[in-house]
C-alpha cells in the first residue's frame, strides 16, 4: 500500500496571515487611538492648599461657595459705604454665610468678625463645631476671592494675614478650578 | 427754467425723504442692541433680568425640547449668524452649543462661560464615570451658585456693551438680592430644625448644589442615567440599597415622571417630593424665581414632614 501525503494548499500559511492581519489591525487601532488621545491630566493642588471639589465636605462645600459671592457683594458695598461692611450688616443684608438661619446651625454655627491686622482685612468665621465644618477665612482683597480653612478645633484670631504666616498658623488654601465637563470640546 | 426748478425740487425732496427713512436705521446703527443667546431655561431667566429692556435674549433650542436629548437642528444653527454673544453652562449641560456654534455662520461668537467662577462640585450616580473629572453641570439648581454666575454674566456682557455696564450689574444685583430673599424666607421656616440629619435619595443627580444650602448631602442617586429606566435587577438593587442606607426621602423629577418612581415608593415606603429641573415649558423672565421658590418650599416640606 502507497501513502502519498497531500498537504494543503495553504500549507498552514493560513494561520499565519490571519495572526499578522490581526496583529497589523492592533496595531494601527493603537497608533490612531495614541494619536488621537488628550491627555488629562489631574491637576494636584499645592501643599498648603485643599481642593474645593474633592476635600471639602458638604457643609464647607456650601459655605465656601457662599464666601465667593459674598466678596461680590462686599466689594460694592464697599464702593459705596467708602470701608469694608461689618458681618452684621452684611447679616442685615441678607448675605450668607454671615446670615443668622438654619442653615448656620446645619453647618458648624460659625461666629463672623472683621479682622483687621496691619493693612489687611479678613472676614473670619470660628466654627462652632469644628466636626461638621473648619474655621475660614476670607481675605478682603479685590482679586479673585482668597479663601482659607482650618480645621482645628482651638483656632485663634491669625496675627499676620500674610501667606506664609498662615500656612505656619496651620490655615490652609482653599483652591477651587474652573474645568469645563470632560464631554465638551474646549474651546476656551 | 421752471422745469429745471421743479426736477431740483422733487430732487431735493426726494434726497430728504431718503434721509428720513434712512435716519432710523443709522441711529438704530449706532445704539445697536446686544443679542444674546442662551442654552437652559434658567439661563433665559437670568439674562433678561440683568438687560431688561435694553437687549434681547435668544433661546439656542427651541421651548419644548428636552435638553438632555436635544440634537442641533439646521434652523437652530442658522439663529446663531444673528447673535452678538452666547452665555452657556459649559460644564456639561448644553455640550451641545459648542458644536452648533462651531458650525454656524458665526464660529467666533463670543461666549460667556457662566460658571467660570463658581466652585464646582463632582457628578455624584452615574454620571461620575470618568474617575472623578466629570463636574456636575446643575449649578443653576442653587441660589447661591445661580448669584455667582448672574454676576458674572453682567460684569462681562458690560464688557461687551460698556453703555449698559452699570445698568446691567445694578439689574444684576437686585435680581441677585430677590433670590436670597427667596432663600432666606426658605430658611426662616426652619429655624429648629436639623436638616443635615436627613438622609436624602434623589431620582436625578441634580440637587446636590441646591442640597448645600441646606447643609444636605445626597446619600443615594437612584437613576442610572437621565431619562433611563432602570432595570427590574437595577431597581431591585436601588430598593436594597434604600433600605440599607435608611433612606428617609426621595426627591423625584417634577418634569420627567416616570413609573418605577412610583414602584420604588410602594416598595421602599420612603416618601416621594417632586423637584423641577427648570428645563421645561416656555421660557420666561420670572420662570426661575417661580420654580425656585417651588423647589424650595418642596425642600423645606420634606425636612418638616420627616420632623428632623
């Protein structure tokens, strides 16, 4: 009896091309896709600062928020009454946080005071219950709104308003960034 | 000659009558009103409160359209050619317009980014897909957040037409006074109660700003997604999930009811208080304030009902 082997056509070539055709479409998918991709990278906050967004809790979250507006409104409060509002009127004008309601007693039952050391003004607010909410404190400068916090229970009055002094007081930055929704194409 | 004489006066007349007609619209030249253009009903509300009468507010889509589903129609682009600037959310509810601008006959239209200077917080449910980089876009659903973009609308729309400026921050700021009169008189009916010791389930991830104010956090998101359903597993899950974290409200959707809302009531037992989301309906000047004062009381109720 004769055998004869009879190979196939492909001579197993077959497997092969298959492996290189994927291998290529691998390939070129991940070169578009390294082309095409942005990097996003997450901007970290400086040592002495703390992120608005994520360190927050909802108590700080709101009064922080509050702060920002208020400087609005203080500022044009001050064009007109020629000094800066103290928290009473800023209470009387219905200006959170400085106002006296149940959200104050929600959020640490902070206690308003205009500071006034050297040159500078702050507007600091001694938290009540330092577990639900720190310490702030805003700077009365006409720049962007300068905001710190200090969660320790025993806060004192800061006796330079300086940076430097602050962040030895123990006070830290709140920085809060302006990122639109990863979903939209930028255009600013 | 007399025939001469009267063809110099009819001249003459007819130049002056050209005058008068064109005169009209050389002053209207001169005194050109703004046209601003708007995404969200809040956003409608906020501008023609800061420019009264002295310019005209446009909305980008059409009332009637349900902004989370809208897809920019060829009409609606085409508005965008007459527009002198578009405020926007732009931090993720009307993604939308950056498109439809970049292909209108105005790609370099000045934009107002509304938010640019409130602090955000992070999507909560389903939306914080994306590691945390996701933002969530409802600032308009909050008094205080609503205050900071209104006055950064007017001190930049006064950038752009500097004879109004001061008209348009002195509107702003009565506009932004009425609004905390609103919050205040939220708050005023709270005096003794402990809000923060609610614990709060909403349908949509949309309250968390307007939450803030009342020193509430959201403890549970129930929707997968805006306009979803859940699943009979999903919706299971969430009752569980309800009874375990002891859940004591819900704040549903006023301007999307859905069945399985009523589902998880009857399953859960947990009370049901509709919210709006201010995306519905006509838009109006005063639609904001109205709702708002709405989604106030509603906030207010829910923490007496539950006596906290």
């Amino acid at each position: 009896m004769t055998t004869q082997v009879v190979r196939p056509a492909g001579a197993g070539h077959e497997s092969l091309w298959v492996a290189v055709l994927s291998l290529s479409i691998i390939l070129l998918a991940a070169t578009v896709i390294s082309l095409r991709s942005e990097s996003h990278e997450e901007e970290s906050v400086a040592a002495h600062q703390i992120d608005a967004r994520r360190d927050l809790n909802a108590a700080e979250q709101g009064i922080h928020t509050e702060l920002v507006v208020a400087l609005d409104e203080i500022l044009m409060l001050q064009d007109e009454l020629q000094t800066l509002p103290e928290p009473q009127q800023l209470a009387e004008e219905g200006i959170p946080p400085f106002t006296n309601d149940s959200s104050t007693a929600t959020r640490g039952h902070h206690v308003w005071q205009l500071l006034h050391v050297g040159d500078d003004y702050a507007y600091q607010g001694l938290s009540g219950d330092s577990a639900v909410a720190g310490s702030f404190l805003l700077l009365a400068s006409p720049a962007d709104a300068d905001i710190w916090l200090n969660r320790s229970s025993d806060v004192v009055a800061p006796q330079n308003l300086h940076a430097d002094a602050l962040i030895a007081a123990g006070w830290r930055q709140v920085a809060s960034q302006y990122d639109a929704g990863v979903t939209r194409q930028h255009r600013h | 000659m007399p025939s001469r004489f009267v063809s110099r006066r009819l001249l003459a007349s007819l130049l002056l009558s050209l005058g008068a007609a064109l005169a009209p619209v050389l002053a209207s030249a001169d005194n050109h009103r703004l046209r601003v253009g708007i995404t969200l009903h809040p956003y409608y509300s906020y501008v023609s409160n800061i420019v009264g009468d002295r310019a005209d507010v446009v909305p980008l889509i059409p009332a009637g359209f349900n902004p989370h589903a809208y897809e920019p129609r060829a009409e609606d682009i085409k508005r965008i050619g007459e527009l002198d600037v578009v405020v926007l959310n732009g931090v993720g509810h009307d993604d939308f317009a950056d498109r439809m601008i970049a292909v209108s006959e105005k790609p370099d239209v000045p934009v107002i980014e509304a938010n640019a200077r409130v602090p955000l917080l992070a999507a909560t449910g389903q939306a914080a897909r994306g590691a945390g980089k996701v933002v969530n876009p409802h600032t308009f659903l909050s008094i205080t957040a609503s205050i900071a973009q209104i006055n950064n609308i007017a001190r930049e729309l006064g950038k752009l037409d500097p004879d109004n400026a001061k008209f348009y921050i002195q509107n702003a700021r009565a506009y932004g006074k009425r609004l905390r009169g609103l919050r205040a008189e939220a708050l005023g009916k709270l005096t003794d109660a402990k809000g923060s010791e609610l614990r709060v389930a909403t349908i949509h991830a949309a309250y968390d700003y307007l939450l803030r104010e009342f020193g509430l956090e959201v403890t549970a998101v129930v929707e997968p997604a805006h306009g979803i359903e859940p699943s009979p597993s999903q919706l299971k899950k969430t009752i569980d999930q309800l009874k375990e974290l002891d859940v004591q409200v819900i704040f549903s959707e006023m301007d999307f009811p859905s069945s399985y809302v009523d589902t998880i009531h009857r399953e859960s037992g947990v009370k049901i208080y509709p919210l709006t989301h201010i995306s519905y309906g006509e838009y109006t000047a005063r639609k904001y304030e109205e709702e708002m004062a709405r989604n106030l009381d509603t906030v207010v109720r829910a923490i007496q009902d539950e006596g906290v």
